[in-house]
C-alpha cells in the first residue's frame, strides 16, 4: 500500500500516540494544542537542531540539521533534528565527497531516557523514511537527552519497526474515521499540557449522557 502525499500523518505524532491516543487525537485530528513548560523546553531544543541550513565536516562525519523526511509506504513526513553521515563500508555517496557514507539519525529530547516514552517510536520512523529515500539501511540511530546531556544508542531493530508499522496503522484508521478516543485517566494525565481540554477527570465521572438526562431532569 502507498499514501498520497494529502494522506501523509506527522511524525512526530508517533510518540503522541504511545503517550496517549487520545492526545494525539486531540492534536492531529482535532487541531487542539496548549503549551505547558515541558512543551515550551522541547520546543526550544527542536528550534536549535532545526537550522537546515547548517552542514559542517569534522573527519569521517558530515552533520545536518533539519532535515525533511517522509515515507509514502509509511504515510509520513517529518524532520530529522540532526542526521549525520558516517564514513565507512556501506552506505551512500555524497556530493563533493569521497567513498562511502552511513546516514546516522539523531533526535533531541528534554528529558532523561525512559522506557514508557515514544521516543525510540519516532527515530526508528525517521530511519525508516530515510531507507525509503536514499535506498539504503540504516541499523541504528541515537537519542540526545537535555537532561542527562548525552546520547544514548538506540539498535533499530526488527521489532521495533513492527511497532511502528502497527501504531501507524492504527493511527492512519483513527484518522479516516475523525475518531478521537475515549479518556482513560492515569498519571501521566498531571504531565499532559492538553489536560485542561481534555477534562480526563470530568470524562472519567459522567457520561455526556448522563449529564444530559440529568440537566433535563430525566431519570439518570
């Protein structure tokens, strides 16, 4: 299957998902968004890796900011925060360089690693439409944490890309059919700069049905 370019999801939508269906929902499909200090801090650090016109050599690496992804097998586009190009084997060549080079994906995030996070989600998409692209394999990338300021190796394995394959499936259903899910509270629910369009507690208590019968003074 091939999506039209008109069909392509965001994808940095991917850790909206695993964090909560029904935020990415509120975003993606709804139009929804709210800031809160979390939002803010990631916002800043993308700003400084988005600069896509800056390239710089240093030896057997060639660094990029900002650049532009998308996967018509997957049904997404994006952004890389920073993809670096490692000289070695395999790989692909490059305008103006000699031998071959590895694209090496790296994606900026504000906090610490965490196991929970869509964080790994979204670079594996990133390398998945950077194969689509350049023709080429890509067996790892990293994630560069603000919090702990160091990267961490991420293998982007078989199963790993399953997941993605299936989150966007489910994502690309949910879409077609302007389907936001129902609440399901939790604690993550404090962290979510959407909870006050949410209401996860006001959803979780009462049916819109129930508030209905109720204000017209039917029989709840």
């Amino acid at each position: 299957m091939s999506y039209s370019e008109e069909e392509f999801l965001q994808l940095s939508g991917l850790q909206h998902f695993r964090f909560c269906r029904r935020q990415w929902a509120l975003i993606h499909i709804e139009q929804q968004w709210a800031e809160n200090d979390r939002t803010v801090d990631g916002a800043l650090i993308h700003h400084n890796a988005h600069d896509s016109d800056f390239r710089e050599s240093r030896g057997d690496c060639v660094i990029t900011r900002g650049v532009s992804v998308f996967s018509p097998t997957l049904g997404v586009s994006g952004q890389c925060d920073v993809l670096e190009y490692h000289r070695g084997n395999t790989g692909i060549p490059i305008q103006h360089k000699e031998g071959l080079w590895r694209p090496y994906p790296v994606e900026y995030k504000r906090g610490s690693p965490r196991d929970d996070t869509g964080d790994t989600l979204q670079l594996c998409g990133q390398a998945m439409c950077l194969e689509e692209m350049l023709c080429c394999d890509i067996p790892e990338g990293a994630l560069y944490y603000g919090e702990i300021r160091r990267r961490v190796v991420v293998p982007l394995t078989g199963e790993l890309r399953d997941q993605v394959r299936e989150m966007l499936g489910q994502m690309h259903d949910l879409f077609r059919r302007a389907h936001t899910p129902k609440v399901k509270p939790s604690a993550s629910c404090n962290a979510c700069s959407l909870k006050e369009i949410c209401l996860p507690k006001l959803m979780r208590t009462r049916s819109v049905a129930a508030y209905l019968r109720d204000s017209m003074g039917g029989t709840p």
